[in-house]
C-alpha cells in the first residue's frame, strides 16, 4: 500500500514495539515536530508496558496491529493465523478503545493464503516503500538516512522500528543493531522536510489521499 495524495506528506510507520526508553523518546521529537506516526505494536510488548502504549495514544498518533508476537505468518498453520489476527486485534482494540485498521506482518512477509486470512478478519495488510535500515547490522547511520530518503514523495510509506524482535517475541533474528533511533529519526524528518514533506500516520495521510492497495506475496 500507498498512498495516492498531492498533499506534501509521507507516511511514517514504526514497528516491534512499544519499548520503554526508544519509543518515549520518539514520541517527544515527534510532538516537537509536530509529526504523527503510526505504530505496528507487538502484543508481547503492549503487555510488558500497557502506559507506554496509552502514551503513544495520547499523544495523537495511530495504533495498529503487527502481531501477538513476531513469528512469520507463513510458517503458521492457517487457523493459527486467524486467531492470533483476531484475538490480536481485539486486545488491542480493548486497550486502547479506538478501532484498529492495519496489521503489518512481521517481516513483511505473507503468502495469497494468509493476505487473505488478514482481510476475512477485517484488517488491511500494509507494507512499505523506503526503510531506515534500522533492523539491519553494519550500516551507517548516514546510509540509513539515504535508504529513507531514496523514495521521498508524497504519500511513501517509509518503514522504521522503535524496537527489535528476540525471544521475548517468541523469534531469535541475532543481536539488535547499533543504532541511534532516536538521532536517525531528526535526521530522517530534517531530509523529508528539505524535500517539502511533513511526517503523518497513515490515518492522517488518507484524510487527504486515497490508498492504493496492491498485493505482495513471499510465494
């Protein structure tokens, strides 16, 4: 998905969390900007920092699903799926008190079966156009400022994490990157707005625009 819009504005999304310490942190360069963001949660997250999840809320920004954990969907059997989709959706639902539209699957990954599965359980898939890197090892902090910004334009969805997946997520993906979250997402805004774009969740961004849905599949 993207979305179709004139307005000058990307859309930012973050994933893997809440985590106390990153996502608190954003959030105040967030509001000093006065940008808003989506953020894809992981309920093993909301549940270990349910305040931390009602700050992100507070503060104006938009809460969407990317799992109860972080397995990869595809290697799930199908009614697996469904439930964690639905009984994902409604916890979350319940905690924050506001209608949940969008679920990432982790890793981005998702075969015709399982996009399927995410739409009978009434939510829409969302993928991504540019990323910061940010889940990556060895790379710059410039590198991943030029990775964001290689697809600035309006309505460009650009993928960032305000956390990274391990066991506490029911996954092993090796040691978390070195990165400065925190830096990475003034420089990111400061490259976007040089370019005319303001940083908007995607609830904010289709005020404005229109989504232009597509289907991505791993096989």
């Amino acid at each position: 998905m993207e979305v179709r819009t004139e307005a000058p504005e990307f859309v930012l999304t973050y994933d893997d969390g809440p985590i106390a310490g990153t996502t608190d942190r954003l959030l105040d360069v967030l509001a000093e900007r006065g940008a808003t963001a989506t953020f894809f949660v992981l309920l093993t997250r909301v549940r270990a920092d349910p305040g931390l999840l009602a700050s992100v809320v507070d503060a104006g920004h938009e809460v969407a699903l990317h799992g109860v954990d972080h397995r990869d969907l595809t290697t799930l059997p199908l009614d697996e799926v469904g439930r964690n989709l639905s009984d994902g959706r409604r916890e979350l639902e319940d905690r924050t008190g506001r209608p949940v539209r969008w679920f990432r699957p982790p890793y981005g990954h998702q075969t015709y079966r399982v996009w399927r599965r995410i739409h009978a359980e009434g939510l829409t898939p969302v993928l991504w156009g540019p990323t910061t890197g940010d889940s990556r090892r060895g790379v710059t902090q410039a590198d991943r400022v030029a990775s964001a910004l290689s697809g600035a334009r309006p309505g460009a969805i650009l993928l960032a994490h305000d956390g990274y997946a391990d066991a506490t997520d029911r996954v092993d993906d090796g040691p978390a990157p070195e990165v400065d979250r925190v830096e990475l997402l003034s420089l990111v805004l400061d490259g976007f707005a040089e370019r005319g774009l303001r940083a908007r969740s995607l609830g904010d961004a289709l005020v404005a625009g229109t989504p232009r849905l597509e289907g991505r599949f791993t096989r």
